[in-house]
C-alpha cells in the first residue's frame, strides 16, 4: 500500500540540509528567535495543522512565541526523510514524527535563495492506528 519513496541522487546533499532544519519550529538552531523564525518562512507562509486547520505565518509566529514564555519538554524523533525537488531550489521534504505518543507525517515545502532557505508551506498529517 505504501509507495516506496526514493531521493535522487542529485537532491541527497538538499536532503541532508533540510532533515537537519525538522521538525521546522523544534530546531532552536534555526528558529530559535522572532527574527530567525521571520527570516526563514516566506511571508506567504502557511501551514495545514494536524487538526487540519489552516494557520497564517503571523499565527504560527504567535503561537511560537507563546511558547517561548512557557517552555515545556519536548521529546520527539524523526524519520523517513524523503526529499523531491518540485522545482528549480524548490524541494518538498517529506518525514514522520513521533511525538508525545502520537505519530504524525509531515510535509513542508522549502525555497532555496542566495538569502539562503525559506519554508513556504507546512502540513502535518496525524496517522491513525
């Protein structure tokens, strides 16, 4: 039932970068402040939540920073990292996560620039058992 996904050879280093940048809003490395969270998510930016609600960049940015005030620990693991580019430096990175007893797939779609990577779509997916 489940396709086998494949990466590219010509994509592995793409794929490599990406997996280090998710969970996207779970890297302090990469979205650890207001300005870098800004900086690496286009301003069009929107995500398709587990719930399957639709959130605004300046949404998530909120609920990120709200998190910020109150942090609490957060074990996760990832895996089945799988990467395809859609477009030239536009790559959909595709993994699952395991999170707090609930598995979820995630989707994000990420845009390559001099100014470096920008997320432009996020969507997490929960599986059922």
């Amino acid at each position: 039932m489940e396709p086998t996904l494949v990466t590219l050879p010509k994509s592995q280093s793409v794929l490599e970068e990406l997996k280090r940048r998710e969970p996207v809003f779970h890297r302090p490395e990469f979205a650890g402040s207001r300005a870098a969270l800004v900086a690496m998510t286009a301003e069009d930016f929107w995500e398709i939540g587990a719930s399957g609600r639709r959130y605004s960049r300046d949404y998530v940015l909120q609920t990120l920073a709200a998190r910020e005030e109150a942090p609490v620990e957060d074990h996760w693991k990832t895996a089945d990292f799988h990467c395809r580019e859609l477009a030239e430096e536009v790559y959909l990175l595709t993994y699952t996560l395991l999170q707090a007893g609930r598995t979820t797939r995630r989707a994000s779609i990420w845009q390559r620039s001099g100014a470096g990577w920008k997320i432009l779509f996020h969507q997490g997916t929960v599986v059922q058992e």
